[in-house]
C-alpha cells in the first residue's frame, strides 16, 4: 500500500454520517491522477479540520492506498510519481518484549521465585494498560482498586450529584477507570512514542468497544458515557486471561527487605464479601479484613488524588519531591460562542443535535423538519486551547477544556469540594467548559509546610522541615474554602461580578474589563443552568431575566443531573451548585493572574469574557503535586521492585500518556532486574 498525505477537502463536502472512506476515492484519484476504477480501498491513518483560512474550512486527510491491480501497479506508478506527499505506507507494530520468548523473560523475576505475582496498586489509565500487557503476556497480576467497578462507581457518584452524602472511597476520583472515567475521554499527547505504545493504546481501545475513529483523528476522544463500558470490558480480558481485580481494596503498606519489595499490606472494604477474597497460599487474612500479599514487585498507578496513600509512601520513607501544578477555575460559555469564533461561521447554520429521526440525542424531540443536508454536513463541536504569559511571569492556560460538556462535583474528601470537566461522546450539551488555571510553584505553597509539631491534614506526624506533600495541603486548603464558600455546593459566579470583586481588592490596571452589553447568548447561559429561579419567568418559552448579584447569593443548590423535556435548555453542572463568592477561592495572585489571562483571551476569541459567563471552582487538581522517584529502570530510589507509575507518580497528564507510562511499566516488569537500553531508550 502506498500513504498519501494532505487530501484537502472542502468541508462543506464532507458528510459526516457516511464513512469517509465510501467518500474519499475521487479525492485520492485526483491527488494522485489517476482514475478512480485504478484505487480498490482507502484506509484512513489520520483526519483533522483546518481552519486556518475560516471561513473557508477544510477536512485534510491522511490515507493508505491499495490499487485494483495489486502491487506490480503499485511499483510502476512509485517509480514515476514525484509527489513528496506519497510514500510507502509503512507503520511501527508494537512489540511486548520477550514476547517471543517468554519463559526466560519471565524467569529470573517470577517462576525462579514461587510464583509471586506483580501488584498493581490503582486501576486507572496506567493500572489498566499495565494489566492488560502483564496479563497478556502471562503474568497474572493482581489488581487493588480501593474505589467500586464502573456499575457500582456510577451509581455512586450520580447519588452523590443529586445531592446524597459523598463516598469518599467510590466518587469522580476513586474507582475503576480513575478519574479519567468521568472526563472528556481526551487521547490526544503531546509525547513522542517510536515504539508504537500510542497505537497499542488506541488498538487495545478499539478491541473493547471504542469507536474506530480514535485511530486517525488528530483530536481523539471517548466520551465518558463509551469509556466506562470500554473499561470494563478490559478488566473481564484481564481477568480472563488469569489476572485479578480486586474492587474496593486498598494498599495500606509496603514491606521492604534488603532494598527489595517483599509484600504489600492492604485494606478491603466492606462491600467486599467473603467470597470476593481470593484463595491465594501468599495471602493471609486477620479477621478485620486487613490482609498481606507477598510479592517482590509493586506498580505504584495510585493517581493524582490517592492523598492518604502519599502520606503513607512518604512516612514508609519512599523517595518522592514536590512537584509545580496548577490551580483555577472552571469557566463555561455557550457551544455556539465556542463553535463561531473557531469555525467563522454562524452555529445557526448547523443543527448538530438532530439525527436522521428527529430525536435530539439525549432523548428531548426537537424540529422534525429539519434540513438533513445540514445535519450530515455538521461540523464537531469547537474546541480550544490557550496560553498567556502574565506581568508577572507566571503562566495562565486553558486545561481539559470539554466541548459540549458539564462541569462536574469531583470531590473525594468530606468537606473540600473540587471539580472538573466532563463530556459524553456525542458532545452535544450545549455547553463548552475549561479550566483557566495558573502554574503554581513550590514556593507558593511554603505557607503551608508543616513542622514536626504541626497537625497534618490526614492526621499523621510531619518530619521536620519541608515537607514534601506541602503541595497537596496547598490544594486541600483551596478546596476547604471553596466547600465552606459554596456550603457543600459547587459554587458558581459570574466573571462580571468576579472582576468587579477583584478589581476592588488589587490593581487591575494592566488589564481591561469586557464591554459591559451582554455577550451574544447570555440569556442561554444563565437559563441554562437547570431550573434556576429566574425573576419574571412565565415558562419555557420566557427565560426571563438573570437575577441580580444579592439574589444569586440567595439561591438554593439545584441537582443538575439529567435533562427535563420541558426546559429549552440543557445542564451544564453535574451536582449541587450554590451563586456564592468564587473570587475568595485563590489566593489575591492567581486572581489577578486569571483577570490578566481573560482579558488576553478574549481578545482571541470574541466573548470569552463578557460579564455574564461563569466561574465554577475550584479546579485545583490538574496534575499530581508530588512525584515518586524513579531511576533509569523505571524503579522506585532505593527499593527494588517498587514502580511508580502514572499520573499519580508525576509521570504523565492526562489519559493517553498515562496508559503509555503503564505499558512502559509492564516492559520493565517484564524484564526484572535486566533490561536492554536500546530498547527502553524508544
């Protein structure tokens, strides 16, 4: 087969609900000059939307070739073609090492040792990718997820958004998939992979039920709703295959002798039965479900919110540094906003909520008249992605920003309240979100290093000095504030009422206010936000007006959790929700850092900050603030057999590079204590 690179096609030509392969051999046959009866199939390898001259957009392809007259034409048609943008098609196959000779891989680190099998602490996106290898390769693993399966976790967690007590072990955090199961499902990187791992990822995706397009879009994405069913269905391969996933069992302790891992301590919890507990001859279990694992190698996949599991890592006295992240605040603007500014075009002019039948995709019928060359012709809900330096040299950014998505409850510790961003596959809500969030450095939170006489937040003696969880107080200490100022809710305000709060507090005067009319959309927004009293609302059809700023102040939370037929409008938060005082979440620093950093913003894209958008806060946990440190072989400083992985161990953000983390992982537990550098080096 031959690779073709750069197929330009006007989008506007572009159906969207017919494969583009059925669409695309006209397209290829011109590029190529040839006629189209020569080209027997196209694959696509890669797609993206160009609107770099919008308007004017186009959908620019990259696809293999094979030709009706197999390769003999294939070879003369190279031989004279000139075009740089056709090749060979030529990709990298991901190869497990030792695969083809597993017995002595597997040797010196397990069968020479009476069978112990690896540990993997966390059954997120590198919990579940290293899994998935050592069990495919025979290694049996045994899996601990402190938090419930997917079936359990989502009824949880929807319990918990309507407004029950939260579960501080089965939530938005803990649970199987991680916190990467109730997010935008995002698998785009920005690492470099020559091995092949991010193709295994997508391949292993695509096996258990992910949608085939993951495999060539340029921005590739799940969806939350399709994640948790491909997740689950990777965990019964595991377990097929001869491994183990324990639910709702922590790991408590780490045993260590003469440098080497020896065995693990862990804590089940009571939705374990008796029957669940595994009949294992390295198991032992004391009647108060607290028991030990002998093993003589761990995977540290905890994630970035295990913060009872760092406190006991650092006081087992395993290497970890603290490590700069960043904190802010969600902020939500109307898709349509989103979708004209990125696109050029009017959002009028496309009706991506209707399929063939009518129906809206989440069930609410909507115009059964409508034009369907629009709808096949749609284009995918905008997204963004933006960067500013501020005055003060710290830098300001969007982060996991959710094209037609919800802002969600994603707290996981009584009386601290964090969220974050979420979208469905179909990405159709309405709403777009992200995080504006600011760097934050080491420095910044030395205000909340503990000396050995001070209380620790989980209740543990601190050493003397810095400490290195000084990070996550720093953000325990946000998410207090924003818990007390929101009374348990997600507290949500408006950027009008936001500047006009920090602009009394500091100098603004290196920045300057939106225009003050309301933006295009703005009864939308606030109508939006389900069943919020609105002065003067006669119905659905009379959104009324927003009420004033003392009002808001006055509002009861409002479970947002599913869509009501008879509102025009859809949710935008996934939990209880308060109009409170987010502008006394951060720090007077980072406040003024996000006014500066809006204000650049909106001068890229036109309405991203007028005044009556929202804040939601706090977005405090963009990435780990500590790192587990780890030597060339992927090994924990000092201690053998123990291997941080992950997002949690500093060593990845956000799914995809996490997964890739989790594979690397299962190659050197693969290896044991030997390992080839030219290979690893990849």
């Amino acid at each position: 087969m031959i690779r073709v690179y750069e197929i330009k096609v006007a989008s506007e030509n572009v159906l969207r609900n017919v494969p583009f392969e059925e669409q695309l051999i006209p397209f290829v046959a011109k590029k190529l000059r040839i006629d189209d009866s020569e080209i027997d199939s196209v694959i696509v390898k890669r797609h993206a939307i160009d609107a770099r001259k919008k308007p004017r957009l186009f959908d620019v392809f990259t696809v293999d070739v094979s030709f009706r007259n197999g390769d003999a034409f294939e070879t003369a048609f190279l031989k004279k073609c000139k075009d740089k943008d056709v090749t060979i098609a030529a990709d990298v196959p991901y190869v497990f090492p030792g695969a083809g000779d597993q017995d002595e891989a597997r040797g010196d680190s397990f069968r020479a040792k009476d069978g112990l099998r690896p540990v993997i602490a966390g059954f997120g996106p590198a919990g579940i990718f290293c899994a998935y290898e050592l069990a495919l390769h025979g290694y049996r693993p045994i899996v601990l997820e402190r938090g419930a399966d997917t079936d359990e976790r989502m009824k949880d967690v929807t319990a918990f958004w309507k407004g029950e007590p939260l579960k501080t072990e089965s939530n938005v955090q803990f649970g199987e998939g991680g916190a990467g199961a109730f997010s935008d499902g995002k698998l785009n990187s920005g690492i470099k992979d020559k091995s092949g791992r991010i193709q295994e990822v997508l391949r292993v995706l695509v096996e258990h039920g992910a949608p085939e397009e993951i495999l060539y879009e340029a921005m590739p994405h799940i969806g939350t709703d399709l994640l948790r069913d491909v997740v689950k269905r990777i965990r019964e391969h595991v377990i097929a295959l001869g491994g183990e996933v324990r639910f709702q069992t922590k790991l408590t302790g780490i045993e260590v002798s003469n440098g080497r891992v020896c065995a693990v301590t862990v804590s089940q919890g009571d939705g374990c039965s008796d029957s669940f507990f595994p009949k294992m001859s390295h198991c032992t279990r004391p009647p108060d479900s607290h028991y030990r694992i002998e093993t003589d190698t761990v995977v540290l996949a905890i994630g970035h919110s295990a913060r009872d599991t760092f406190a006991m890592l650092r006081d087992a006295g395993i290497a970890m540094e603290q490590k700069a992240f960043a904190v802010g605040l969600r902020v939500l603007h109307p898709q349509s906003l989103i979708d004209e500014a990125q696109y050029g075009v009017k959002p009028d002019s496309v009706k991506r909520d209707v399929k063939s039948d009518g129906v809206k995709r989440d069930g609410v019928q909507r115009e059964e008249d409508c034009d369907m060359q629009d709808w096949e012709r749609a284009l995918p809900p905008a997204s963004y992605k933006l960067t500013h330096k501020t005055a003060s040299g710290r830098g300001v950014y969007s982060f996991c920003m959710c094209p037609g998505g919800y802002v969600v409850n994603a707290s996981s510790e009584e009386g601290m309240l964090c969220v974050n961003g979420m979208s469905d596959h179909a990405r159709d809500s309405g709403s777009a979100n992200s995080a504006i969030v600011v760097q934050v450095r080491p420095a910044d939170f030395a205000a909340y290093r503990r000396c050995a006489q001070g209380a620790a937040a989980d209740g543990s003696n601190a050493p003397e000095g810095d400490d290195v969880l000084a990070g996550m107080y720093f953000q325990q200490e946000l998410e207090k504030r924003a818990y007390e100022i929101g009374q348990g809710a997600v507290p949500v305000e408006t950027w009008g009422e936001y500047f006009e709060a920090v602009s009394c507090a500091g100098d603004t005067s290196s920045v300057s206010f939106a225009d003050s009319s309301p933006s295009r959309g703005s009864l939308d927004l606030i109508g939006s936000i389900k069943d919020l009293p609105l002065e003067g609302a006669q119905g659905p059809g009379d959104l009324g007006s927003a009420p004033t700023g003392a009002e808001r102040r006055q509002v009861e939370p409002q479970a947002t959790d599913e869509v009501s037929p008879d509102r025009l409008a859809i949710p935008y938060i996934k939990g209880q929700y308060r109009f409170a005082a987010v502008h006394d979440i951060l720090p007077a620093e980072f406040n003024q850092c996000i006014i500066e950093g809006m204000n650049a913003f909106g001068k890229k894209i036109d309405g991203f900050d007028s005044p009556d958008m929202l804040l939601a806060g706090v977005e405090s946990r963009t990435s780990s603030p500590v790192r587990i440190v780890r030597d060339e072989t992927m090994q924990s400083l000092f201690v053998k057999g123990l291997y941080p992985a992950g997002e949690g161990a500093g060593y990845a953000g956000g799914i995809m590079s996490a997964a890739v983390d989790g594979i690397k992982v299962a190659e050197r537990v693969s290896q044991g204590d030997r390992y080839s550098d030219s290979f690893f080096s990849a």
